[in-house]
C-alpha cells in the first residue's frame, strides 16, 4: 500500500550518508559553552534500550535555542503538558515530495523508522491546543525486524525514546498534517513528585536547567508569563 507522502518538518534537515547516518538541526542560534554545536564523536553505537539491540546513529543537534527559556519558547508553535497514551504506528521516513503529482518517486533512507505516538493533553501553557484532546506526536527511530526476525531499536544519538505512559513538558513544533514533533531538548518528563527531568545529555542547556529547578506547575506559570512578554 503507498503510503502518503509527508514534508520533513521545519525544524528537521536530514542528510543520508552511507544509508543510515543522519544529521538533525533544530531551531537555534549556537552552543552557548563555546564548543562545535551538537558535538559527539562517538555517536554511532549499538547498545541496549527497552531490552533490544539498539543502534544509535550519528547526528547532529542545533541546540541554541535551549540556552535561554526565551528562545526554547519561541522556537516552539505549542507548550504544554501531555501523557503519552499509546504507541499508535510506525511509518518510514521520506526523503522528499514526490508521487504522480511531481513525477517523481520518493525515496526512503534505509530503514529509518518513524514513531507515532498518541499523547493526552492535560494542560496548555503557551500556544493553541485544547486540554483533554488527543495530538499525534512523532519521533524519528524505532523498532525494525530483521530478515532472521530478530528486532532491533534505532535511534538518533542523544534522542531517547517517548516513553508511552509517561509525561512530559512538551515544547512542540506542528507539522502540516497536524501532527507534532519536539526535539529532544523540547521534552521535560513529569517525574511522581512533579518535577521535571530533562534528558542526561541536555539537562546543561540553560532553559532546561532553570526549569529542572521547578515544581511543574511552577515551571508553566513560568514559561506562561515568559511568552506574554
């Protein structure tokens, strides 16, 4: 079955190298502790998460727009809080538009996975959704069989996988089939007490470490006043 053809988002350019090297900018003005921009020599390994092999490929963060709550809210269409309800689909990557339309075919890179997920919105900080309704966010990777039928997990470096069950802050970009995607400096998970924890490999960024420092409620009332201003 074709499958629609779908725009890589805005804040998104990826360029395939050898099938399945990726390199991701999301919206930002530079790496604020004077070091090359997204950084990491030794993206490109396999290891375990969720219990399979997982293969995390080299890429490439813009990440400036962290630094400060400011630019994080701005680089965003959307703040607010939701509950990954489900794992819904996984739908293979496009390079580019194409089909009867264009000519042209759409190639795929490799076998790099996009997840799907369904997320609850319980509250909105900043931005336009509804609380109580459902919006579809998706994120880059996910699990592929192999022809002997064993899986395996692929992943951007630095970019874990939504946990489904869980919640977090979102700060989200709308893509124009309406659904979401938020890089992985724009997602703060809602631990039992209320705080919030970014990533181990973002929690430095300024925006983010400010915001760790906060009750979630504290935290929105935080951004809400910031983006008014």
């Amino acid at each position: 079955m074709d499958r629609p053809n779908r725009p890589i988002p805005t804040w998104l350019l990826i360029l395939a190298v050898a099938g399945l090297s990726l390199l991701v900018f999301a919206c930002g003005d530079g790496a604020a502790d004077g070091t090359p921009q997204g950084e990491a020599p030794d993206d490109h390994h396999a290891t375990q998460v969720g219990g399979l092999p997982t293969i995390a490929l080299p890429s490439f963060w813009d990440w400036g727009s962290a630094d400060r709550l400011e630019t994080l809210i701005g680089s965003a269409d959307v703040v607010f809080r939701g509950n990954v309800v489900a794992l819904k689909n996984q739908r293979p990557v496009l390079s580019q538009p194409g089909g009867a339309e264009s000519g042209a075919a759409a190639p795929r890179w490799g076998d790099i996975p996009v997840s799907q997920f369904e997320v609850r919105v319980e509250s909105v900080v900043a931005g336009i959704l509804t609380p109580g309704t459902a919006v579809s966010l998706e994120q880059l990777g996910g699990v592929e069989t192999r022809a002997d039928g064993t899986q395996v997990r692929i992943m951007l470096s630095r970019d874990e996988p939504v946990e489904v069950g869980d919640t977090y802050l979102f700060f989200g970009s709308f893509q124009e089939d309406g659904s979401m995607v938020a890089p992985p400096f724009g997602r703060m998970k809602v631990q039992a007490d209320g705080s919030l924890a970014a990533e181990d490999a973002w929690a430095h960024l300024g925006a983010l470490a400010q915001l760790s420092r906060l009750h979630v409620g504290d935290a929105e009332r935080e951004i809400s006043a910031a983006s008014r201003e």
